[in-house]
C-alpha cells in the first residue's frame, strides 16, 4: 500500500470526505458535496483524487497508516506477549475512537462489489495487521503463555466488534452508565471498555489456572 503524498488541501478533503462518507454514507456524497463542504473548486478536487473512489483510497491510507506503523512497532518492543497484547487491545480502541468516521466508512460501507479497489486497499492493511498479531501470539505461544488453539484472525474481530457493539448502541449505554457527557462517555471507553475487551482477550489467549 503507498503512501500519499498530502499539503493542506488535500488533507482539508480528506477530512470533508471522512465527515460525510460517515453521515451521508458512500453513495449518498458526491465529489460536488465534498467540494462544496470543503469550499474548494470541484475540478481541483477531481484533479487531486480523480474520482470519489480514488479519494476513498486515499482516506483509507491517510487515517490509518498510523494505526499500521504502530502495530508493527509494537511486535520489537521489550514487552512480555501479554504486555503485548494489552496494548494492542489500548492501540485499537483509542485509534477507532479518535477516528470513528473513517472506521464507520471501513465496516459499513465497503461491502458493495462496486468499491472492489478500496476494499482490496482495506484488506491489504487487515493483512499487514493480522501477521503483526500472529507475530505476538505465536511467541506468546512458543513460551507457553498462549493457548495453542487460539484462532488468531478472530481475535481483531472480538476486539472491534466489542467497541462497535458499544458504540451503535451509545444512547443506551449512556443511559444505564450514567455517562451522560461525551467526556464520561470517553473515560470510559478509555478506561472501563478497553479494560473489558482486554480481560476478554486475556482469557481466550491464556491457559486456565
């Protein structure tokens, strides 16, 4: 997956488009919205990106090659596979809620065979992140920390279907919470949630006592 090379009007697009993709969904943004909301000349938008598909590429790269660079980080640090793990679940959790637009655009919107180019961007980074975990969980494995029948590519799904689960539900779990400002709501995802999703992951990972 490449790089973009990114100045201010292109991120100021960028960001328009993640805004919109997640409000109005793919289908519903045209390039003339886009261009519009982000009060730069169509042309130069289609200049820029060469169609909406090819933006949406281009977002997916932009908003995620961070979470990327920081999971394949995580595999050389001095941490026991555990230590590992945890973090990952911390990583995750605190990249999907700074940018729940785009993520939102990734789970929800890409199933449509139209956007075939995008999903195959999208799935090229879901590879590049499941070897980076399997890295982890087989050395947690080969010292006898991890189970042996853990089925790996289920665990980023356990992860992020926990934080979705939470988050399209929000107004009730504000509710039953008592998390009724979005700096409550936050902390908890924050604290209480990422907890939760790593107690999860911990005990399908480790060996019963």
């Amino acid at each position: 997956m490449s790089q973009i090379e990114l100045n201010d009007k292109k991120i100021k697009i960028l960001e328009v488009a993640e805004k919109l993709f997640s409000d109005k969904g793919f289908e519903g943004t045209s390039i003339r919205d886009i261009s519009k909301e982000a009060k730069i000349n169509i042309a130069m938008v289609s200049y820029y990106f060469g169609s909406k598909e090819k933006l949406l590429e281009s977002l997916i790269i932009y908003k995620t090659a961070d979470l990327k660079f920081q999971i394949e980080s995580l595999q050389h640090e001095n941490l026991e596979p555990l230590d590992k793990v945890n973090k990952l679940v911390e990583i995750y959790i605190n990249r999907i809620n700074c940018n729940r637009g785009i993520f939102r655009v990734l789970h929800f919107e890409l199933s449509s065979k139209k956007r075939e180019d995008s999903q195959a961007v999208f799935t090229e980074l879901k590879k590049g992140n499941l070897k980076s975990l399997e890295t982890i969980i087989k050395d947690g494995q080969s010292k006898g920390i991890f189970r042996k029948d853990v089925i790996i590519p289920l665990i980023t799904p356990t992860i992020m279907g926990t934080y979705f689960h939470f988050h399209m539900n929000k107004p009730f779990f504000q509710e039953i919470l008592n998390l009724n400002t979005e700096s409550l709501y936050n902390d908890y995802i924050k604290n209480s949630l990422t907890k939760h999703i790593q107690q999860t992951i911990k005990a399908l990972l480790v060996y019963e006592n």
